[in-house]
C-alpha cells in the first residue's frame, strides 16, 4: 500500500523568492531584517511561524484590540459565511443593517448615519467626499497627521516622503500645527471657501502624540465659529483604545463625521466606516450612487463588526484598555528609565497606544529587532522615525503582561549596552 507524502511547508526562502518576484523587494528586504519567520497562525495576543516559535503581538497597528481570531467573533463570521457571504446589494441586507444599528447605538449623540467600506484610506475618502458635497472647498488636516496613501487621503497625511513622489496632489489642502488652536483660527480666517478640519484625538503615525487638554474642545469651537466641518480620525484611537470608547469622548466633542477602522473587523476582517449626522449625509440619500463600493456592506465584513462591538462591551475592554494602558506605560517608563536619561527618551501614551521615543533614532530600529529576538513584535510609527510604538490586545493576561515587561527590559538593556559602547571615548 502506497503512503501519500505530505507536502512539504514552503521555506523562508521560497517565500521570499515569491515576495521578490510577484510581490515587494523592499518588503522582502524588510522580513529578511526582521529574522525571515514565517508566520502561519495567531490566536488571542499570540502569533505562530511555521517552525512553531510563538511571538506576543504587541504591534499589529492597532487592528487586535480583542486579539486575533476571538471566538466570539469567529462564530458570527463562519454562520455568515455558511449562509450568505456575498450580497447582490439589489436588496434588504440584514447582517448590514444589524452592524450599522449596532454601531450607532456607541458613536456620540447625532452620528447615526454610517457608509461602511474596507480600509481606513476609503473611510477618509469617504469624509472627503462628503465635505464636498456640503460645500467644503479646502482641507485642513494637521503637521504629522496620518490619515492613509490614496490619492486623496494622501493630500491630508502631511508627510513629505510620502506625498513628494505623487505631486501635484489635490488642491486646497493646508497643513497647521498639531495642538494649536490659534494656527487653525488663522487659517480658517484666510480661507475664502468653507473648510473641512480632520483631526486625530491622539496622532498615531507621528508617535503618540497627545495633544494638550481642551484642544479637541477648542477645535468644535473653531469649526463652529468660522462655519466648518470637523472630521475626527478614530480609524486607530477608536473603539477602545485610548480607554475610552473615542478619544473625542474625553472632552465630550461630537464632530461632523466620525472615522472607525481598525478594530471595526474585529481582527478577522477589514472593515471602515465614515459615520456622519443626517443632515451631512442628506445627499448620499438623495442618491445613493454618489458613492458606492462593491464590498461596502459586505455580509462577513459586517458580521465581523457585530461580533466585534458584542466583544467590546460585554468583556469590558474599554475598561480594560485603561487599566492596561496604565500598568504597561508606568513599567515601560520605569525600565526605560534605567538605562536612558529623560533627554534621551520618553515614554508616553493613552490606554493601550503608547510611544517610546528616542533622541537618537538608531535605537528604534535596534529596539524593534531586539524585541523580534525576545518574541514580541511591536511596530514603528509611519511619520516618526525615532517613536516605536505599542498597541497590544486588551484580552492579554497578567502572565502576558509580565512577558511583554521581561522582554522589554531584556531587549532595552542589550540596546543601552551597545549603543554607550559605541560612543566616542
């Protein structure tokens, strides 16, 4: 009786022949950098390679707010998919209407007018042609703000590495500071056309940054003075992740419209959503083909955002991320602080997005390496080269938490020794 061999798993260089070929070298480059593992499967706050060695996901980009492949979240989205995973979107859809009513029912007061899409890029292109529609003519996002690399969303994200190859760009964008009222009124002030203001809570891609009390307060203010739109960019400080349900919620801001992402998947499935008032929405109901996408509503997608906002609430992970967020900025702060001075880097961050940033932008790259060689995965942060940044799952366990510290001050450690041997003398 013969035996069937079974195949064999592709190795690391076979993968990275693919990536090389058919997809990116510069990503290839960048695997290989980071040890050329092979990952295969994730569960909670775990990641898996093909030669079993588990890493704890504490990057992830904030997608994984409930960890990967929640059961949860799962189940609402194999019942989907045994019964009906594409929609002829010629008629009713009921896993839609299930995930729009139950994500009105946890956006501030108002905002109950929802387009869902895939990426967090759509929703901000969304936003935009929403503004359009009401009559905004100028864009105003804000120095370091990240809001995606289409077309449009790229003429928001103010970074010039990113914007340069692509120029000209759309027009009537301008960028002000971060953090500061006053650049905005003066803007505003110039404009001779009615504006749309988009701003993050909490800016992720420029490394954490947190802007001072009562700004998000005073930019309702200014919008309502001068007559504008203000768009808040929760795609990754939302639904959770900053301990709160939305960063706009700490002043008690209600913007114009409202950008979710991220975790909306649940951390199986992408998913976006532009959540905006009635009024703003008045014409995407005059005629619904203003703006449409073929997997917009998708039925997996939007059982993946019931089971996600059923995960949310009845575990508590809103609390969760706060109290999380806390432990895991003071110990981070505490063990960075053995082996840096405060001039050399700072640790900061709102629940469970938080930002260690160096002097000295060598150490991140180093750090994020070293903490790869003790099995945690972390991320860089898209517009700060000297921030590495931490969004771990609110469903780690005291164990994981104590792993994530061990590792952290093991890798530090290795990163102060070589970087003071390498100074001069």
């Amino acid at each position: 009786m013969s035996v069937t061999a079974r195949p064999q798993a592709p190795t690391a260089a076979h993968i990275a022949r693919i990536y090389k070929t058919h997809l990116s070298s510069g990503r290839a480059t960048l695997g290989d950098i980071f040890g050329g593992h092979i990952e295969t499967s994730s569960d909670g706050a775990w990641l898996t390679t093909a030669e079993g060695v588990r890493f704890l996901n504490a990057g992830g980009y904030g997608v994984a707010l409930a960890g990967y492949r929640h059961p949860v979240i799962v189940e609402h989205i194999r019942r989907q998919l045994d019964h009906h995973p594409v929609s002829s979107r010629m008629f009713y859809e009921p896993a839609a209407a299930e995930a729009a009513a139950a994500l009105a029912a946890i956006t501030p007061n108002g905002l109950d007018r929802i387009h869902f899409a895939c990426s967090g890029a759509e929703a901000t292109e969304a936003a935009m042609k929403l503004a359009r529609l009401n009559g905004c003519r100028r864009f105003i996002s804000m120095t370091g703000g990240y809001h995606g690399k289409t077309l449009g969303a790229l003429s928001l994200t103010a970074r010039e590495v990113f914007q340069a190859p692509f120029r000209p760009l759309l027009p009537g964008v301008s960028h002000v500071p971060y953090g500061d009222i006053g650049a905005l009124r003066t803007e505003l002030a110039m404009s001779t056309a009615r504006a749309c203001v988009i701003v993050e809570p909490v800016q992720g891609e420029a490394g954490v940054i947190i802007p001072p009390s009562g700004y998000l307060a005073g930019l309702r203010a200014v919008c309502d003075e001068y007559g504008a739109l203000l768009v808040a960019d929760e795609i990754q400080t939302g639904l959770g992740r900053l301990g709160q349900w939305w960063g706009v919620d700490r002043e008690h801001v209600i913007p114009d419209i409202l950008l979710s992402g991220k975790m909306l998947g649940g951390g199986v499935m992408p998913v976006s959503a532009a959540i905006t008032t009635t009024e703003c929405f008045r014409q995407l109901d005059r005629d619904p083909y203003l703006h449409t996408s073929t997997f917009s509503t998708s039925p997996l997608g939007m059982a993946a955002v019931s089971g996600a906002l059923r995960v949310i609430a009845e575990e508590g992970l809103v609390a969760r991320a706060a109290a999380l967020g806390q432990i895991l900025l003071d110990r981070i702060s505490a063990a960075s602080a053995q082996w840096f001075a405060p001039e050399h880097v700072q640790v900061r961050g709102r629940g469970l997005l938080i930002g260690i940033e160096f002097a000295d932008a060598s150490i991140v790259g180093d750090l994020l390496i070293e903490l790869i060689s003790n099995n945690i995965i972390v991320n860089h942060s898209l517009n700060s080269d000297h921030v590495l940044r931490l969004t771990p799952p609110a469903v780690i366990s005291d164990e994981d938490v104590e792993f994530l510290i061990q590792g952290y001050q093991n890798a530090i450690e290795r990163v102060a020794v070589r970087a003071k041997a390498a100074l001069p003398g």
